[in-house]
C-alpha cells in the first residue's frame, strides 16, 4: 500500500462490504527513516514514508466507462508561478520561513501560520474543525498549504486569489491571527535581526507588513512545493511507478467512479463549487462558540441579518456571493498530498479516504440542490481498494521542515 501514514490511529476499513470480508482489516505502515531534499534552500527534513504489503487478492473486472476525453486530463504540475512584483530570492524564502512560525504576528502573540498549518500534520491541524483565535472556534477545516502556489482561488468559498491576500486574511482575520499591521510592523521593528533580514530581503529601513506577507507567500511557494510522488512519476514516463492496483484505480478514476469530472487536470481540482450535500459536523451544530465565529463571520461579509442571525449551518460560497443558488457549495480540493491530509471535507466529517470512497460510491449526500455530477456508483470493494491505492499515489515524500529558532526583541 502506498503512503498509508496518514492513517495514524484507528485503520478498521469502512468499506466491508455485506457478506464479503475486506482485503485486510488493518493496514499499517512502518516509516523509513531516510531523509532527502526538497525544494529551496529552507533547510527542509522530508520524511520518506514507507511502502506497505497488501495481501494477494484477485484483480477487480475492469469497467469499460471512461471519461477520458471529456475532461482535463491528468498532467505535471506546470512551473511554479511566481507573481512580478515578488519574485524568489533565498533572502525573502528564509525570511517567510521565520515570520511563518512567528506568532508575535498575532494579536495575542498566541497563534502562528503554522498553528494551523503543521508540517507534521500535512501542513493543516488534523483537526476536523479547526481552532480559533483566542475566545473563539472556527467551523470549517484547516487546508494544506501544500501546492497552494498554483491554485487561483484560496479557503474553501475561495475568498482570496494570492498567498499574499491570504497571508493577509489569515493574519489580520479576527478568527484566525487578528493581528493589526501597525502593531506587527512595530513589533518587528524591535527585534534587530528581523531588521536586517528585511532590509536584505527587500531594501529599507525597517519592516513593512506588505514585505511579511511577500515573504510568507515565497516561503510557501518554494518550501511547499510537492511533485514528486508516484503519479508524477507515472506522468513523466516511469509506468513502473504505479502498482498494478493503483493503475486499476486510475481508469476508475477516469471513468466509473467519475472522480475526474472535478478532481482533473494538473492540479487534480477544476477550482470550481459544489453541493455534495455533506452531512453535517456535531463538533459544529453543537458547539455555541462556533456557532458565534460563524454568524459574526457572515455578519462583516454583509450577509443579511435576517440569514445571519438565525444561522446554524454553513452556507458555503453564499458566504461570499450571497446568491441562493450558491448555498452550500464548496470548492473542489486538490488531492494532491491529500494521504497527509486527513480529515476530509470542509468540516472534517470523514476520517479516512475510505469514508470519502464510501460517501461517493452511495451518490453523496441528500442536499435538494445536491450536484447533479453526484449518483450512485455501485464500486465493488475491490474496486475501492484499487481506487484509494491510485489516490494514495497522488501524494509523494511527506514535506517535513523544523521550526526555526526565533529572532529575540531588543529595546532600541
């Protein structure tokens, strides 16, 4: 089985079908120990996680539906962007690297980037819902950060198009860093090595914030970018590279399982919203702080109050479109390094990929405005473990880096 560390703790399959015992019960895979590069000069540790043992079985009948053809096709990631106005320089990536685990960004000096996004948790919180900002509880997912330099739009409604406009809402947002860019330019101010990695970086005299967000996104751009897993690999010409289960999985994520029709191209996401009609989350609808988070959130994006006051649910791209058509509608998430990522969906409701697997396979949820790319799939439960070994191969080494020894304050 490839890249099955992101089963950490419970790995019973919810996938035993009636009648029918699973191809194993419980799957667990001994991490190798070696350590290779990444990308950028960041002083990366990248765990390489081990290969695991599936017990003999039969080959599933292979189904002649396919897609290819009628959507984006699979591909290499393209070269990575880079914006004009904040091109790569080892001074700016090293830079973002300490202002990302820096939480004196913060208005309470109590939560950094990598609160939310750590690297040991694939670069989200491995929360189902994720934390807040002091006093409060956020109510959706925290996303990898992972490849998050290709991606046009950014959060699950997709607010923002840039890392630089994310660094911003993330560290400014009342529920996330609340910070206020005065008081983080003052702060830095203080801290003599942070003014001369600044003034390496960028020029000038002290800090400016718009450089913090420029350095964050830089750091993100190099020190995240993940292409080497097996796919990649596959898509380069190696067609050792993927086990004859995974290569199964391929075609039926190409045709019967219809995972292609919004998990395509390059980036494996059309960046596009839909309706799954997912249920809901209880550490959500039960929890009044988050409830709270929630209805202030729509509140300052102008939400009307009369939808805002009695809200208990998560509304989705209406968030920030405010058209009813658009009510719980979510962007497609790459799947890319997603064997790291779990739990899965915008509120985290599912543990495993097997979940997900099972929750496509019944037609997805009972939303009236359910996507109509959704319906029954009728998978066998060979056919599943042929799929989730082809969606494990979408993730390469796992990206590890060491928090960085922080600069100290010194009075001037």
């Amino acid at each position: 089985m490839n890249r099955s560390l992101f089963l950490l703790c419970v790995f019973v399959s919810s996938v035993v079908g009636c009648g029918k015992p699973a191809p194993e019960a419980s799957r667990t895979a001994p991490a190798d120990t070696s350590v290779t590069d990444a990308p950028g000069n960041v002083g990366q540790d990248v765990d390489v996680v081990g290969e695991n043992n599936r017990a003999d079985r039969q080959p599933a009948k292979q189904s002649a539906v396919t897609l290819v053809g009628k959507f984006p096709p699979l591909a290499p990631l393209p070269e990575l962007p880079v914006p004009g106005d904040n091109p790569i320089s080892d001074a700016k990536t090293e830079l973002g690297k300490l202002l990302f685990w820096d939480d004196r960004l913060s208005g309470d000096v109590g939560t950094s980037c990598a609160s939310c996004h750590d690297p040991r948790l694939g670069w989200g919180d491995g929360n189902a819902l994720s934390r807040g900002y002091a006093g409060t509880q956020h109510w959706r997912n925290s996303q990898t950060t992972i490849n998050t330099a290709y991606l046009a739009k950014l959060f699950w409604a997709g607010e923002t198009p840039s890392l630089e406009s994310q660094a911003n809402s993330a560290i400014t947002g009342n529920l996330a860093g609340n910070g206020d860019p005065v008081m983080i330019e003052e702060r830095l101010a203080q801290i003599p090595e942070y003014v001369q990695r600044f003034h390496e970086a960028f020029g000038g005299d002290r800090p400016l914030y718009d450089h913090v967000l420029k350095a964050i996104a830089t750091f993100e751009r190099v020190a995240m970018d993940s292409r080497d897993s097996p796919l990649d690999q596959y898509l380069a010409g190696d067609e050792s590279a993927l086990s004859e289960e995974a290569l199964r999985g391929k075609v039926l994520f190409e045709g019967k399982a219809g995972c292609i029709k919004c998990h395509n191209g390059a980036l494996t996401t059309d960046e596009k919203f839909h309706n799954l009609g997912l249920p809901e989350n209880p550490l959500f609808t039960k929890d009044p702080l988050r409830q709270i988070s929630l209805r202030y959130q729509h509140y300052i994006r102008g939400v009307p109050e009369s939808v805002y006051r009695s809200a208990n649910t998560d509304m989705g791209l209406y968030y920030t479109t405010k058209r009813e058509a658009d009510i719980g509608k979510f962007r497609t998430p790459p799947l890319r390094y997603a064997a790291y990522t779990a739990p899965y969906m915008h509120n985290g409701v599912f543990e495993t990929l097997e979940e997900v697997i099972d929750f496509y396979d019944a037609g997805g949820g009972d939303a009236k405005d359910k996507s109509p790319l959704l319906e029954p799939l009728g998978l066998t439960e060979d056919e599943k473990w042929d799929l989730l070994e082809f969606l494990e191969a979408m993730s390469g080494d796992e990206i590890r880096i060491t928090p960085p020894e922080l600069p100290k304050y010194e009075a001037s």
